[in-house]
C-alpha cells in the first residue's frame, strides 16, 4: 500500500511538490483505485464539491499494462479538460475482456472553482499501480 493506508478502504492524496504533484491512491480494486487517482488529480486543481456533472462520457481503454492503464486514464482527463472543458467530478470504471470500460459524470470548467493550475502533463518516472495485501495502490507525478 502507499503510506500507512491498511486501515482504510479507498483513498487519495497529493502532494505538491515545485512544479508537479506527486498523487498517490489506494482501494480494494484495481478499478477503484484508478478512480481514486483521478480524483485526487482533479483536487489539486479544482474543487468539485457539490458540483453537478451536466453529462457523461464514456471511454474504452485497452492497454497492455496496469502502468499503461493509468497513464491513459489520466492522460485523457487531462484531454478532455483542455480541449472540451470537462471535469470529471464522478468516474466508474469496469473491467472488459481487453481493457477497462469508463464511465465519466463530467461538469464544464466553469462549473468548479479552480485552485490551481492544471496539470499538463502524466510523467511516466516513478508511475507505479500494483495489488498488495490490502488492494490496489498506484502512484504517479503530474507536472503543473
């Protein structure tokens, strides 16, 4: 698990760091926890508090790795911020025979409050996502 997170289901956290945050999440599944990551990508930017999605994307991702997985997952937040103006404020994300089916509820940027700059880009040094004995955990850098 990241950090001393055996006592909780599923949770996130992210860590500013110069230009970049280090984001971390952990949960009892492999789906649950790339959910939680891009929940805890979207809090360093944004607060979605009480915020209602104004519509659903879905996305089909089948990548050969877990790494490949959450690197696309992030990289297509990141996509659909800049180029729609979309943020997710709810993601659930189900397994398929070659990859993960995702469903997006999304709300328009000028539905949130910002509190920093977007991220720009998923850093690929140090990504991580692997089960241990309490679930799922990953860890990845995004620049600011």
């Amino acid at each position: 698990m990241v950090g001393d997170t055996s006592y909780y289901e599923s949770g996130h956290r992210a860590v500013a760091q110069e230009d970049e945050f280090r984001i971390e999440a952990w949960a009892t599944s492999r789906e649950n926890c790339l959910a939680e990551a891009v929940a805890a990508m979207v809090e360093c930017f944004a607060d979605v508090s009480g915020v209602r999605p104004t519509c659903v994307g879905r996305v089909r991702l089948a990548e050969p790795s877990d790494e490949d997985l959450l690197a696309a997952l992030l990289d297509e937040i990141l996509c659909r911020l800049e180029e729609d103006g979309q943020i997710p404020v709810d993601m659930e994300a189900n397994e398929t025979e070659d990859g993960l089916d995702i469903r997006l509820a999304l709300a328009t940027v000028t539905d949130v409050r910002l509190t920093a700059s977007p991220p720009t880009d998923v850093a690929w040094e140090d990504l991580r996502i692997r089960p241990g004995p309490y679930g799922w955990s990953c860890a990845i850098t995004v620049d600011s």
